[in-house]
C-alpha cells in the first residue's frame, strides 16, 4: 500500500487542519504540506520520537517570511511598484538555500510552498544547505536592460540585509537568470563593501559561477531517470521521450536524453508544441529559444515536424515524460492519456508540475513516478558546489562538476529506493523521498533543540 492510500493518522490531520487554517488562499502549499503529510504516519508508526518537540508543527513554519515593498523607475519615468518576498524555511542542515522567481504569478503562498519543498529536496542531496525561497510579482518579459536593472537593484537595497553566505543565499530560478544575478550581486557588493562570492550561486564563469549549473536541474533529471530504468532493467536506447516545457530545464534535459540514447519526440512552450517522431534537433532547439527567443512554432517551421497550437502535449505518446514548465501543469485526465500511451515512467523536472489526482492515476496505472523533490533537485547540488568553490577559491572543470551531479543523484534515487523498503512501500519513490529528506531534516531540529 502506498503512503497516500493510508489514512492520515489523527495527530497529522491535527497539523493538517492548522495549516489551512493559518495560511487561508495558499492553495499550492496546502498542496505540498498535504502531499508530505501523507507520506508522515509510516514515520510516526516507526520512529515516533521524530515526532516529539513539535517537530512536524516546526516543520511546515517557516522560520521568517520577509514581504517589502520594491519601487522601481521605468524608462518613461514613471515609479513602479512591485511586491518582493523571502521566505527562510528552515535553517538546521545549512544556511538558508533556494532562488529567486521573478514572475506575475508569484504569491506568498507560491514562494511558501517553493520552499517547503526546497526542505526536503535541499536534504536529500546530503549537503549542508538550509532552505529559502524567494521572488516578486515583476515581469521581467518585455522590460529593458535599464528597467531590470534598476528593479533588481531596489529589490537587493532591501534584501541584502538579510542575506550571506551563512545567512541566506540565494540563486536564480523562472524569470531570474544570469543577467538578473548580475545586477543583484552589483548591488549586494555595492551596499556591503564585500565581494562575497558564495552569497549568491548562478553568477556567471568569470566572477565565481559554476560550470555545469545552467545544464543541472535537466541534467539531474534525467540522471535521477536513468537510475529509474535501470532498476527494472531498461536503459534509455530507443525510448521516446515527451518533454514539456522550453526553458533551461526541458532544454537541457532533451539535450541529455539524447546523449544517453534517448529520442525527444515532443516538446512545448506556452503556445503550444512540437511532434517530430524522427526525434527533434535539440541542439537547433537550445539555439532557437535560449539565443533566439523564438517560439515552437517557429523549429516547425525551419525543421519540419507537426506544431499543436493550445493542445496538450501530454497526448503525445511515449515511454518517458518529463514534465519540466511548471507547477501543476499534469493533471489526472493527462496522466490517463500518458499511461494509455505505453508511459512507463514520469519524472518531475518542475516543481511540482504533477497534481494529486495524475499522480494518484500514474500510481493505479503502475507508472513509476518521481516526485521534483528528489528529480530536480540537481539545480540546488550544483549551486551548493558553487558554494563550494567559491569559500575555497576554487574553480572545477565542467566535467568534474557534472560527475558530481551525476554521483549525488544516484545516491538521491538509493536514498528514495532504501528508504521506500524500509517504511514498506517498495517502490513508491513519493514517500521514499517525503520520509527521507524528513528523518534527515528532524534529526537535526531535535539535536539542536527548540528553536
């Protein structure tokens, strides 16, 4: 029986009830706390004392939620008003770590629930991180360099204060790239009189960046599935691939996919998306959207293949999906079509893109399935590499970093595997991943006692 289909022990539902009630609207970390929640009573039943000292309560509180106000000057002159978050989660395996999301979306309960998950995902890669989130409501799509630059500037005037390489460090995430780390570090470094290298990870190659960590959230994934196909015995030669999304993790995951032998038959922008069943040219696809900035439409049109405008790309059938563009973008009437298709296996390359319902379905339909928690997580390793280098003044090749990844992703899947075995639900990777990155987390909240 899998952790979902157990019901919630009485003390969870207690939590559970807390949680809704303290945080009213935020739909997307009821959403994560439950998921967790649910996987907890196999914990309660076998190692209760990781319960004692309000641990679960202390879990699902963040330690601090900083809201402020960023005003801005838009190139017309014009004060510009946007909404800034952080959220420091939890502080017991390191300092705080997660990016920063710069999207219209972004909500408290968005940045919320981006870092509970960031709590477990951060300690199941075995590195001493803590977990944050972080972001606003500012578009960076359509401003100019000036415009970005002077937002990321107001934004850092008030952050900086609660940041640090032993504080908080933050890194990049949607919306929030390079140049956007650029202009935060300028100003960090600026207002502190300190060229403190580790406070922030995603900085570019020749000021402290780490090779491999545009490529390492993609990357990590389909590391963390290959290990997925080798413990039933399959290997990636001849397996079609449907990956969603077109930004730097579904880039560079059919980029790996493909060097593993794998064929990406499919994948998607916010538009629609693109089917060729010869296997799309990947390398075309990194130089159409990340140079470009050219939509799926366009690879049809100088490449050939079928472009599906508004459809779901889930239809599309294949062996492997990589749901890799946002949170809950897989429902259960997706997951239907994807295991009607022959679907073997979904790995989550987004945050949470799979809803309860596709996952529930996926599960009754003997889909292996991998929670972004411990698939994606290899974003948040290589930062921590990052980290690394840059308190010992060091600078890695690329492909000693990717080695790393590659090595801590497979002790990320054993840890998920092994500890699925142990709390008897072999195989479910959900609760493998819930429950091991907890016994990590609360083990260390009850040594350093009640704080």
């Amino acid at each position: 029986m899998s952790s979902s289909q157990h019901p919630l022990h009485p003390r969870l539902a207690d939590i559970r009830e807390t949680i809704h009630r303290r945080n009213p609207g935020e739909t997307e970390f009821h959403q994560a706390t439950d998921e967790v929640l649910a996987s907890l009573g196999l914990v309660l039943e076998k190692r209760p004392e990781l319960a004692e000292a309000s641990i679960i309560e202390r879990l699902c509180e963040p330690e601090r939620q900083l809201i402020f106000r960023v005003p801005w000057v838009d190139d017309a002159g014009e004060v510009q008003v946007n909404r800034g978050f952080r959220v420091e989660f939890n502080s017991a395996l390191g300092p705080y770590k997660g990016g920063l999301r710069f999207h219209p979306s972004v909500l408290l309960g968005t940045v919320k629930f981006l870092g509970f998950e960031q709590i477990l995902k951060n300690a199941l890669t075995g590195l001493p991180i803590g977990a944050g989130k972080g972001g606003s409501d500012f578009d960076p799509k359509g401003r100019s360099e000036g415009e970005v630059m002077r937002f990321c500037q107001s934004f850092m005037t008030e952050l900086h204060r609660h940041l640090g390489e032993y504080t908080d460090v933050p890194a990049g995430d949607i919306g929030v790239g390079g140049r956007e780390i650029g202009f935060l570090f300028g100003q960090y470094k600026r207002i502190t009189n300190r060229y403190e290298a580790g406070v922030l990870t995603g900085k570019g190659l020749g000021w402290g960046g780490a090779r491999a960590r545009t490529e390492a959230t993609g990357y990590g994934t389909v590391y963390f599935t290959e290990q997925m196909l080798a413990e039933s015995g399959r290997s990636f030669d001849g397996l079609r691939r449907v990956v969603s999304g077109s930004g730097n993790v579904a880039l560079y995951a059919a980029q790996k996919v493909t060097e593993l032998g794998g064929t990406v038959v499919a994948m998607s922008d916010s538009e629609g998306y693109v089917v060729d069943e010869g296997g799309l040219d990947v390398p075309h696809l990194i130089e159409l959207k990340e140079k470009r900035r050219e939509r799926m439409s366009t690879y049809a049109e100088e490449k050939g293949g079928s472009y599906v405008a508004d459809g779901s790309i889930w239809d599309v059938a294949c062996e492997v999906a990589l749901p890799c563009a946002t949170q809950n973008e897989l429902d259960a009437d997706a997951a239907r079509a994807l295991a009607g298709n022959g679907c073997v296996v979904v790995a989550e390359g987004a945050n949470m893109p799979a809803t309860p319902g596709a996952v529930e379905v996926l599960r009754e339909a003997g889909v292996q399935f991998a929670p972004g928690k411990a698939s994606n997580a290899g974003g948040v390793a290589v930062s921590a590499l990052e980290m690394q280098q840059n308190a010992t003044r060091d600078s890695w090749t690329f492909e000693h970093t990717d080695e790393r990844l590659r090595e801590i992703m497979a002790n990320i899947h054993a840890t998920c595997s092994r500890t699925a075995e142990e709390y008897d639900v072999p195989g479910d990777l959900v609760a493998g991943a819930n429950i091991g990155g907890f016994v990590t987390v609360s083990e260390a909240m009850l040594a350093q006692g009640v704080i």
